[in-house]
C-alpha cells in the first residue's frame, strides 16, 4: 500500500499534472492487474498501459509521484511497480 504520509499536501498546484494526463479517462483497469494475474495476461495489460504513458506529456510527473509516495501497485510513469523498485535502489 502507498504510504499516504508522503503525499502532498492539498495545494492544487501539487495535482495539476493529473489534468492532462493521458490515461486520465482511461479508467484504472488498463494500470493496475487483478489479484493472482501472471504470465502473458499480467504482461499485456502492462505493455497497454505503458503504450499510454510513452505519449503523455505528464510523464515525468507521474513517475516522480509514483516514486516519491512509494506507489506499490499499477504502472506510473511507464514503469511497473518492478521496475520502480529497481529505479529506487538504483538511485540509494
């Protein structure tokens, strides 16, 4: 689960990038996998989803977000929660 003590306050200026998000009317289902999937299933709804976020402006700031709060589910920032994890220890 994120840690909620590492998201921003409630400054508008601090969600902003969200509005012009990609995935934004895209619905959650295309990020974030069903308990239990693997395998080829897990890989193509991750592949999907980061086919969106290689075209989308906000990119950088989801991903800073995602890394920032420790976002242990779903794809930020066209990255898994993987290979966030990996990012993070490369960057201790």
């Amino acid at each position: 689960m994120s840690d909620v003590s590492l998201l921003p306050g409630q400054t508008q200026c601090d969600w902003e990038w969200q509005d012009d998000a990609a995935c934004r009317d895209l619905g959650p289902n295309r990020f974030f996998h069903p308990a239990g999937e693997r395998g080829e299933e897990r890989d193509d709804r991750d592949e999907a989803a980061k086919r969106v976020c290689a075209v989308c402006p906000v990119r950088r700031a989801c991903l800073e977000h995602a890394l920032r709060t420790h976002e242990t589910f779903g794809v930020w920032g066209g990255l898994t929660e993987d290979e966030r994890r990996e990012l993070r220890s490369a960057r201790l």
